[in-house]
C-alpha cells in the first residue's frame, strides 16, 4: 500500500516537472512581452478554486523560484560556487549551500514585489491583510522573475573579463531595470488611476524602499 503512494507521488512529480518545461517559458515569454496582462491574469486566478488556478501558467512565487534556480544554474556554469558559499564569518555561515543560497536570493527579490504591492494598497487605503497582500504580490512575482534573471545574467556578463561582454552586461541591466520600472509605472498608473508622471514615481519610490531593504539584509549576510 505504502508502495503504491510512494508511485502514485512519483507519478504527480514527474508530471508536474515535466509540465514546467512546457509551462515556464511560455509564462516567461508572457511576462516579458505582456506584464500588464498576465498580472492582471494573476489578480482573477487568486479568486478561483485552488484547484483551478494557474491553470495555463506556473505559480507566481513558484515562477519567480524557478527563475531564481535558472539564474543560479547559470552563474554556477560560468564562475563555479559562490564565494559566499566558503564565508563562515557571521551570519554568513548561514548560507551553506546551493539550497540557502536560492532561499536567501528568493527573500531579497520578493522584497521588490513585496514593496511594489504594499505601496499599492497604502495608497489605495486599502488594509493591509493576507488576503489583500496577496492579490498585488502575486501579480509582482510575474515581472520580478524576468527582472532578477536580467539583472542575474547581466552581473555574470560584467564579471567576464572581455570589454564586450561587460559592455553587453552593463546595457542589460540598464534594459532591465528600464523595462521593470516601466511596467511598474503602468501598472500604478492604472490601478491607482493616475498619470504616468505620477505611476512613475510611485514606481521608484518603491523601488528605491527595495533597495535599501535589499541592501541592508545583503549587508547583514555578506
């Protein structure tokens, strides 16, 4: 009886596994050429049944993991473990593994969804609650993934030691947090029914509380 659980969880694993190779790069490329509608997308699926949500696209915060891992996989392929993996000084003895590594990466990112959502309903005059939280955060998770694995593969092109790969790097990350602030300034823009001028800094000024967030537990660990 036992045996045949442990198959029938096999089963589910290797299927949902499987579908993520299917699944994730359409999510992907909807993210990138589409963010407004596949948040939009995230805001009616956290209203259906759990069963039926995300149907036709990975989870959010599973989205954004897996871009993270992506990321990972490819800075482990150009530069080998992260040195931050051989600190036993402080708190970065905590991180001691690829796994850690991943969790620590996967907190600092979400803070820019995090920070976007909760700056929504603050000015919306919404309450801050689980279930308010939710709806925004998991429309944030949508674009944070292809803006942290832009951001990711840009760093690894400006450590490479060769002027046009550091050049490369360098116009990817400012593509990236160009497209990220764009799609943040539409977005304020239309939910809080403001102009662009306004979505744009409603966009920064989240950004920028981000950052300092990121930063300080960045500086905490490493």
């Amino acid at each position: 009886m036992d045996f045949m659980k442990i198959i029938e969880s096999l089963d589910e694993a290797l299927y949902t596994v499987m579908g993520w190779l299917i699944f994730y790069p359409l999510t992907l490329w909807r993210a990138l050429v589409q963010p407004l509608r596949i948040m939009a997308y995230a805001d009616r699926e956290v209203s259906d049944r759990p069963q039926d949500q995300y149907d036709d696209a990975i989870r959010p915060p599973l989205f954004l993991f897996l871009t993270l891992l992506i990321s990972h996989g490819i800075e482990i392929a150009m530069q080998g473990q992260n040195p931050l993996l051989a600190d036993r000084h402080g708190l970065a003895a905590l991180v001691d593994s690829d796994l850690a590594l991943l969790a620590l990466r996967m907190v600092l990112f979400s803070l820019f969804a995090l920070m976007m959502s909760v700056r929504l309903l603050r000015r919306q005059g919404a309450r801050l609650t689980h279930s308010s939280l939710r709806r925004p955060f998991y429309g944030q998770c949508f674009t944070a993934a292809p803006f942290t694995l832009m951001i990711g593969i840009g760093t690894l092109m400006t450590a490479v030691p060769h002027g046009h790969w550091r050049t490369g790097g360098t116009v990817l990350i400012v593509g990236a947090i160009a497209w990220y602030l764009g799609v943040q300034t539409l977005w304020f823009s239309q939910k809080l029914k403001v102009s662009r001028l306004a979505g744009f800094g409603q966009a920064v000024l989240a950004t920028f509380l981000a950052m300092v967030m990121f930063v300080v537990l960045a500086k905490l660990i490493i």
